[in-house]
C-alpha cells in the first residue's frame, strides 16, 4: 500500500473558500493561486474558527505583495541585475 501525500490526504471545508482539513492530524490548511501558482499554507491549529482567522491573515498578507515583486529573484533584491 502505498502512503499518500499531504495534499491527497486534504479535504475542502465546505462553506469557506481557501479552507482545508488534513484527514489524518486535522490540522487545516489555506490553499490558494496567487498569479497562477498554487499557495498552500498550514495554519497549525485543529480549532476552525482560530483557522479561520488566520486564513484571512494569509490571505490579506498575500493581497498585499505587489504582482512585480513576487517574481523577484534573491538576486535582484539584493541589487544584482
């Protein structure tokens, strides 16, 4: 029997976009596509509504990285062209 992976094992929480809940250790997760790119975040917490919370935390930290900036190399942080 093969074991499944983390994202196998998510199950969407129906009624809160972004939600899930892993069906082993319930522990939820934020899962979301920020410019095209899959997100998956885990929230550390089995209490929904805590998850909740920090979901819209994540959610409202991604919204405000600009689109440029997400594409950014190290480099080009660092001032390297």
């Amino acid at each position: 029997m093969q074991l499944k992976s983390t994202r196998q094992l998510l199950k969407k929480i129906p009624g809160f976009p972004c939600l899930y809940r892993h069906k082993v250790n319930e522990i939820y997760y934020g899962i979301t596509k920020v410019l095209g790119n899959r997100k998956e975040h885990r929230l550390g917490t089995t209490d929904r509504k805590l998850a909740e919370r920090d979901l819209k935390a994540w959610l409202q930290d991604l919204a405000e990285i600009e689109p440029g900036e997400a594409r950014k190399t190290v480099g080009n942080l660092l001032g390297n062209p």
